[in-house]
C-alpha cells in the first residue's frame, strides 16, 4: 500500500468517525442535555474540520512526490 493511498484511506476513516462522534454528541445532547454531548459535537466538529484541513495538505505535498 503506497504513502497516497494510506493516507487517503486513514483521513476517510478518520473523518467518518468525527462526523459519528458529532452525531452522537447531538443525539445525547437532545436526550439528556448534558454538557457532554456539547463537548463531543465541538470536538467532533473541530476533530472533522482539522482532519480535512491536514488531508488536503498532504494531498498537495503528495502529487509532488513520484
């Protein structure tokens, strides 16, 4: 498995996890109004938005590569 497709793979699976994350947070915040699924649904968020941030970084430094 090449550095490229490793990389596309870990970033798709990791993005899915914040968007579960984020999606659990909100559905334990609607039933229990705990501070705890505020926190899930911000680092979920935060979580999905930096893993896209990191994904097309490293998508552009690798197209550089042979």
């Amino acid at each position: 498995m090449s550095l490229r497709v490793f990389h596309i793979v870990f970033i798709t699976v990791s993005v899915a996890l914040m968007l579960y994350l984020t999606a659990w947070g909100v559905r334990d915040f609607i039933a229990a109004r705990s501070s705890l699924g505020i926190s899930m649904i911000i680092f979920g968020v935060t979580g999905g938005a930096s893993l896209v941030w990191y994904g097309m970084r490293v998508f552009h430094k690798l197209k550089e590569l042979p």
